[in-house]
C-alpha cells in the first residue's frame, strides 16, 4: 500500500501547519482502502475534518496542533454506525425477556409503550441510550422511534450522529393518530432539520403488517422528492411472512417491489427468512440489509443468511436493535456475534472474516444511509468521527493481527476514546459531553414507574 494516499494535500514547507487536534496511534485500520492496516500513523484533524492521515514522524514535522493525542497502544478506527434501533426503548430494558416475538410486542411492549410513551419518555431513554453507544464506540446511530424530535434533541445533545426516523403506522399512537398525521408530522421535522451538522432523516414505515399499501407507496413517493431512506423490519420472522401469504397472496419483500420500494434507498432489517431468488432480487435492486444478530437470536426470529448476501453483492450493515430485545446497544459485541454466527449459518470458518466484520460495522452502516461520503471510513476530507481502541490488557496479548484482536478478543471495555466531527465525546472512558448521574437518576424514576404498573 503507497502510504503517501493518505498524506492528502498537505504541503511540506518550512513552517509548521496549526490544526486543532494530532491523534498518533499504534495502528490505524481506516477500512478505506480495504485490508489498510497502518503501523504508528498519525491524524491530523482541523475544524472538525481529516486533514491527512500519514507516519506519526512526519505528522510532527508538518503539524502545529493545538491538542496531541497519544494512544501508543491503541488502535485507531471510524467509529462504529448502529444501523438500526428503537434508543428510547432503552428504558424497558430486561422489562419482558425471554419471549418470541409477536408476544413480546403485543402482550409486553405495545401495552407498556400506549401507558407511557411520551416527549420525556423518548428524551429520557434517548440519552440512556446515547451514553451507551457512546461509550461501546458508536458515533452514528440510525433511529425508529416515537416523537423523533426528542430522540434528535437527545443526539444533538450527546454530540452524536444520528438519522432519526418518521414513523408510519396505520394505527394511533401518542405521537400521531393515523398514517396523514405521520407523513405530516414527519415532514415537517424533516424541513426542520435541514441544514442540522448532525442529524439527518430517514422515513421509517414499522413494518409490512403495520403500514397499508396506500401509506407505503407515499413513503416511497416522498422518499424519492426529499432524497432520503427508508427503514422498514421486513422478513423479521417465519409468521411475518406466513401471514403476508394469507393477507396478501405474496411474501412481504413481493409486496414491496409490487408498490415499487426495492430500491438503493430501502434499508430492510432482520432479514432472516429469505429465498435464493429473493436474495438476487436484493441484489438487484440494491437493497441494503441491517443485519441485526443478537436481538434475532435473543427472539427466536431466525438467521440471516449474511454470507450469501454477500457473496451475491447486497450491502450488509450491523444494529443492535433495542436494549429491550438484545439486550444492549454494544456494536463491538454485535460485530463479534455478528461474525461468528455468519460463520456457523454458512458451514464456512472463512465467511466474515475479521476486517469484514469491521466493515459491516463502519462503512457498510455509511452506505445504506447514504452518508458514505462524509463518515464510515477515515480519509482526507471525511468528518473525524473515530473510536481508539486499547489492546493493551492481559485479554488482548499478545497482537499478531490487530484487526482480529478488535473483533475476536477487544470488548467495548477496551474503548477508551469517540471523536464525532473532532469533538471528543469519550475521553479515557469517561463521557465528556453528558451527566450519567443525572441520566441513571431519571432513568431509576422511570423504572419506578413502569413497574409499578
């Protein structure tokens, strides 16, 4: 690999160059170019944006920063992108476990969340659930929620990025009463959000057995006008799509090229009961796939056949789900599970192997939102959103390849910093930008509440 890629447009002169922030590292993995491992590099970092990536001497001689970083031990990565969960559910976790999943929604979840869900709820359990991405490497979460505004509010608050989704349901709920409210409701925060740094909007109808035809064939029309995705559970579960056979006469994903919504912008998670001609289908279309492991095992859903997926060239990102089916929002265990589940599913020790598994985790999640340009990879001219990793502990050693020990051994304990837009949001394990105690506090109040009734 010619290291002078990454030495972008800096000129060599005699005076020192002054940016904010030098980060020099054991290792930096910026997943673009692909197979990329670089050996006691540096990153130099201005107004927010990668100036250049180059060998740590030379970083010193070129750069006057404000700030040096050094992490002697770490590695240095994009931060993880969770491509799909419900951050306000946060608060009901552990609440119903160990249940399949149509009784947990409907017997559990449905009724807890028609009690209680409200603006305070979804901010309350949007910054629990920001504080623990955050401190499990995440820096871009992507959303399905009631009352959006307040899961953005959460974001913005933490420093985080994140794609809020505009829910569409046909049945009421606190935050609208029939599918009109929720397109107007959603457009609406959507113009109010133009223009955000940080946050950004995808439309989110819940789920083929959720939403109508006629509301899905307006997400798809205003998805196409306002140039963003859509995020929709489809093929979650054996019933799902049993049910979609007896309502419907075809399967959901059938369904949905029927109402003309395969497409580069759909993002459909979960995934797990799929046919050989609906995975070309996939491919075909250029659907993106937000494989979500844990919270599949954890309910019984299935298995998404990831490594097919792959091989036919469909795009497969990784989400946590919520901490109330999975049952948290550690990206760096997903990643793991993630890997080793493709394993076993394929009967094939090298599906998934280790730098793929960091993909699926980073640049993967920034392509299906269609934000590929700006993060999931760590280049000149990208945002400076990175996790540092520290691999010096006793579960760690020795290192022969670093890209493994993150996946294979690393936990989300071994995260010691997250820089979003160059702004530190973690700094040696403790968060910079939020209150935990004050974050446990209400979210104790909640618990209170909820299990009283």
């Amino acid at each position: 690999m010619d290291k002078r890629f990454f030495s972008s447009l800096v000129t060599r002169t005699s005076s020192l160059m002054n940016i904010d922030t030098l980060i020099t590292a054991r290792w930096i993995i910026p997943i673009e170019p692909a197979n990329t491992i670089l050996d006691n590099h540096a990153i130099a970092i201005n107004d927010g944006r990668i100036v250049a990536i180059l060998p740590a001497t030379e970083a010193e001689a070129q750069f006057q920063p404000d700030i040096h970083i050094h992490r002697d031990q770490h590695v240095l990565m994009p931060g993880f992108i969770n491509i799909h969960g419900h951050a306000a559910m946060s608060l009901m976790r552990g609440l119903a476990d160990d249940l399949p999943l149509m009784d947990w929604l409907n017997n559990h979840i449905w009724p807890v969340e028609s009690r209680w869900v409200n603006p305070e709820f979804v901010h309350d359990g949007s910054l629990l659930a920001c504080a623990e991405m955050i401190k499990s490497g995440a820096t871009c979460f992507n959303d399905m929620y009631f009352f959006p505004d307040e899961t953005a509010r959460a974001a913005e608050h933490a420093g985080m990025r994140a794609v809020v989704g505009l829910i569409v349901l046909d049945f009421p709920t606190a935050w609208a009463q029939d599918a009109d409210e929720y397109l107007h409701k959603g457009i609406a925060l959507h113009d109010q959000l133009s223009g955000n740094n940080l946050v950004r909007t995808a439309f989110a109808p819940h789920a083929p057995y959720t939403v109508s035809d006629d509301p899905l064939t307006r997400v798809g029309t205003y998805a196409e006008e306002l140039e963003i995705p859509i995020h929709i559970h489809l093929h979650e579960t054996a019933v799902e799509v049993q049910e979609s056979m007896e309502k419907f006469g075809m399967r959901p994903i059938a369904r949905l090229q029927k109402l003309e919504l395969l497409s580069p912008r759909l993002l459909a998670v979960h995934m797990t009961q799929l046919e050989k001609d609906e995975i070309s289908l996939l491919a075909d279309t250029g659907v993106h796939i937000a494989h979500c492991p844990e919270s599949n095992l954890k309910l019984a859903s299935g298995f998404c056949p990831v490594q097919a997926l792959i091989e036919a060239g469909v795009n497969v990102a990784l989400g946590t789900d919520s901490a109330a089916s999975n049952n948290d929002l550690d990206m760096a265990g997903e990643m793991r599970s993630a890997a080793l589940l493709a394993k076993a599913v394929a009967g094939n020790a090298s599906a998934v192997p280790a730098m793929q598994a960091l993909e699926m985790a980073t640049i993967n999640g920034a392509r299906a939102l269609g934000l590929d340009e700006e993060i999931g990879s760590l280049k000149p001219g990208k945002a400076a959103d990175m996790i540092a990793i520290d691999l010096s502990g006793v579960d760690t050693q020795p290192i022969y390849h670093p890209e493994s020990q993150v996946v294979y051994s690393a936990g989300r304990h071994c995260i010691r910093d997250v820089w979003v837009a160059g702004r530190q949001l973690l700094r040696d394990g403790e968060l910079t930008t939020l209150n935990p105690a004050a974050i446990l506090e209400r979210s104790r109040e909640w618990r209170e509440k909820l299990a009283e009734h």
